[in-house]
C-alpha cells in the first residue's frame, strides 16, 4: 500500500491520510488524480519526507505528503 | 538599558538588544501579516522599520488586519501603519512608503536592509520580491496564511527556498483568513527574525507549516544544507 496524507484545505472531504493499493499508482501524479486534486492546488509534495516531483515514481510502502498552496498575507 | 525593553532581557542578552536597534528591515505589505510585524517589531525597539503597501483598508480588511477600524476605511495601510509607529515606539524610525512593492521600486526599498519580511498577498509578488532579496544579498523571512493555515520560513539569498515552496503553476484557491491566522504567522516570522537579526543560530532551508484546524505543526527540510540546490532525491 501507499499511505498519501494530506494537508491543510486538502483535507476537505479526503480525511487525513488515504491507503492506496500500490499497482493503483505508478507515480505521484497518478495520486493526485485517484483523489481529484488539479495539479495547481499542490504546492509542496514530499515522497517519506523527501521534497519531489508530481512525475517522480511512488512504490509499495511509500508515504505520500500533500500541501496546498498558502500564500495570502 | 531603557525602562521600556526591560522585559526583554533575560529572553535577550542587553547585547542582543543592543544589535537589534541597529537593525533595518522592510516588511512588504501593510495588511494581515504586515499589521502584525509591524506592531511586534516595533516593541522589540528596532532601529529603522519601512513598511510598503499602496493599498487602502475596505471593509473585508476588518476580520483580521490589526492596523483597520471601521473609522478607517479608504485610509492608506502604510499612513495607518506609520500612525501606529507613532504611537506605539516613537524611538524607532519608520519609513511609510504607500506604494505596491514592485519590480521597479524593490531595489530602492530593500537596498540597506539587514533583513525583509514578507507580507505579500500573492504568489508572483513573493517570488519577485525573493529575487530581488537574492540578488541584493539579503535574508528574506517568508510567512503566508491560509484560512487555517499558516507558513513561515528564512530564505537566505540565492538558496532557492522560495522557489522550492511555490511549485511552478501553484495557484491560490481560496483568500478565506481568521482573525488568529496573522498574527500567529507574524510571530513565528518575528521570532525567526530576531533570531537571525540578534546573530542566534538559525536553522534554513526549513519551512515551518502550522494547520491551527488539526493542531497540526510541521517542519518541511526542502534544502537538505545550504546552499545546496534542492530537495531532490539521491
């Protein structure tokens, strides 16, 4: 499995972190549409805490993190 | 040492305090964010605080800007913010400047700053203004808000954090805020201000993710040393 947790306004109607069955999702992007987030409200995305890309590849055992965009004053 | 910063001693040396008025910052934006700093800047007794915004209060600003009051309204932010100075510590030089911080004008207002705090309420605004601090050698204190959720972080010039923070085609999608949102921010911004400007040690490349709703704090390590180029794996 995948673990894919999400933060902040993400959280709204996902919960806090998902499990995802690892054939489901060959790379972070693919996550990003099983949950329908539009790339753009991602702003930060770390793959067990490394800071990544949407394209970079996920695997079983994984830990997904998912932050929004914050950037009002 | 004046009556006035007596309580700030025991949390800084009198040294610290020494090296903090001698200090020059610029907080850019005199709003959510901005109203803030500028009040907790200002009672750490600073040397020179320039505050920068063009815009002028409306009644939406009320739910959380410290420097808006019904009374008011249609009053420029950086007057308003220079009227507080005022008031609050006189001793402190303030520099009210009623423009947006700009492309054109951000050289001239960041030019001899020891540090910048960012106040900005828009993407393309942070990241020019991270530009322009890089190449003038200057430290830049990040904060954002987001409803619930706030940000903060020290980008030391050249290092690319901002970049790193706002992925390429980021977009905002909401400009909700609360009242605490601010000035929660502000102090985490504030406290790495003094922290860096008082010659404490700093952690960079780090940025510090409060969620308010779900208690939830984060540290984000997106520059693994210095200097190094960027968070990427192997």
């Amino acid at each position: 499995m995948i673990e894919v947790r999400f933060f902040a306004t993400l959280r709204q109607g996902r919960g806090k972190i998902a499990q995802v069955p690892a054939e489901e999702a060959a790379a972070a992007l693919d996550l990003f549409r099983r949950f329908d987030i539009p790339a753009e409200e991602v702003s930060i995305l770390l793959i067990n805490g490394f800071h990544s890309k949407p394209e970079d590849p996920v695997k079983d055992g994984d830990v997904i993190s998912l932050f929004p965009p914050v950037g009002g004053g | 040492m004046e009556e006035r910063y007596i309580r700030n001693l025991g949390a800084l040396t009198e040294a610290e305090c020494a090296l903090l008025r001698e200090k020059t910052v610029l907080v850019a934006g005199c709003g959510g964010l901005g109203g803030y700093l500028i009040e907790m800047l200002l009672r750490l007794g600073l040397g020179e605080i320039r505050a920068a915004d063009g815009d002028c209060f409306e009644a939406s600003n009320l739910n959380r800007q410290l420097l808006s009051a019904p009374g008011l309204l249609g009053k420029s932010k950086a007057e308003a913010a220079a009227e507080r100075a005022a008031l609050v510590n006189p001793e402190v030089r303030f520099v009210a400047v009623p423009e947006f911080v700009t492309e054109e004008n951000a050289d001239r207002l960041i030019r001899g700053c020891d540090a910048v705090l960012d106040a900005l309420d828009n993407i393309p605004s942070r990241t020019m203004l991270a530009k322009k601090c890089a190449e003038a050698g200057i430290p830049l204190i990040h904060g954002a808000i987001c409803g619930w959720s706030a940000q903060a972080a020290i980008a030391l010039p050249g290092d690319g954090l901002i970049e790193q923070i706002y992925r390429s085609g980021a977009a905002l999608k909401s400009k909700a805020s609360l009242s605490f949102t601010p000035p929660f921010c502000a102090a985490l911004q504030t406290a790495l201000c003094v922290r860096l400007l008082a010659g404490r040690e700093v952690e960079t490349g780090k940025l510090y993710v409060a969620d308010l709703l779900n208690m939830d704090l984060e540290t984000i390590a997106l520059l693994p040393d210095r200097g190094r180029p960027a968070g990427e794996r192997g």
